[in-house]
C-alpha cells in the first residue's frame, strides 16, 4: 500500500532513529509515525523520538523532525526600491476619475497593442507580462495623482529591535506557557 501510494514511514529510517526503531507509546510500542513521500525522505535534516515528558503527552514521545530548505536565499528577491503609496478614494471625484481614464487613450493604445502582441505570438515571458502590468499600474496610478485627493506614504514596518526574538523563540515561549498551564491544571487535579 504504502509503496503504491509513494509514501513511507520514516521511523526506524532516518536521523538519529536509523535501525533503531525507538518505542513512541508507553516505552512498548510504536504507534506515532511519521510519514512520508519518497521526495520527502532525502529533505530531512534531523529526525529523533525524544524522550516522554509527562507535561507534553499523557503517554506518547515527542517526534522531532527538520526540514532541509530547498531554496536558496538568491531565489527571494523582495522589491524594497520604491516608495509604497497609497491614494485615499474620494467618491465625489469618481466621474472625475473615470473620464481621466478614458481620456488616456494613448496609453490604453499602447497597452492594447502589447496585450495583442503577446497574444499573437507562441511564447509570452515573464518581462512581457510585467511590461504590460507595469503600463497597466502607471495608467492607474497618473489618473490617480490627477484626480483623487492627496497621496499618503503608508509607513514602513519598523526595524525588529529584538533581533534574537525569531519565529523559533516565539514557538518555545508558546510551547513553554501552554506547558506551564498544563502542569497548573495537573497540580491543581491532584
């Protein structure tokens, strides 16, 4: 079945479990597994059956897995160059606004033309379809600036003053305090 479907269990498999095959359930038997597709299997980094902490389970071991990324940093480009604005809508300039558009109609020309070129043709890039939409925004935001009120900046996120506050030390803090419940309501049962 599982060889059908392309999927695996990957305990006894990988990481620090290789050939071991550690119990999940009460020091007896396994019953948590991780499965995976064949794919899967060569990006993990880390796997191991941790020991049982009575405030996490009430008899199940923790599975403990890391991904490899697969992608690399270069892959991730983030366009930081231009000043994100915005344009607050004013109803009362919404005849205004439209007849402006209609009026460009050597700039809707142009992008009509693009938009039939790249239809006529056998292959469409990525640059012709950013050209077209780059067109399409400028359109858009000079009738804009023409008609509607003021342009407000919208603020940047401010820089991250607790640099060592990562996602992972937000997860642990959220782990922590829900153990730390589970153990208050535990005591408290007693």
């Amino acid at each position: 079945m599982c060889k059908k479907l392309n999927v695996y269990i990957a305990n006894s498999r990988l990481g620090s479990d290789i050939g071991i095959g550690c119990t999940t359930c009460k020091n007896v038997s396994v019953i948590d597994y991780l499965l995976l597709t064949s794919e899967l299997l060569s990006l993990v980094d880390e796997f191991e059956i941790l020991d049982f902490v009575p405030l996490f389970s009430d008899v199940h071991n923790a599975i403990h897995i890391i991904f490899k990324s697969v992608l690399s940093h270069n892959e991730i480009t983030h366009d930081t160059s231009q000043n994100s604005t915005s344009i607050k809508w004013n109803n009362n300039n919404r005849n205004e606004f439209v007849n402006t558009f209609h009026n460009s109609q050597d700039q809707l020309i142009n992008i009509m033309n693009d938009l039939e070129n790249i239809y006529t043709r056998d292959v469409c890039t990525q640059q012709d379809i950013d050209n077209v939409t780059g067109e399409i925004n400028e359109l858009f935001q000079n009738t804009a600036k023409t008609t509607l009120s003021k342009m407000y900046y919208k603020s940047r996120k401010k820089p991250n003053s607790k640099p060592w506050y990562t996602n992972k030390c937000l997860s642990s803090r959220k782990k922590f305090h829900k153990a730390r419940k589970r153990y208050t309501t535990f005591i408290k049962m007693k």
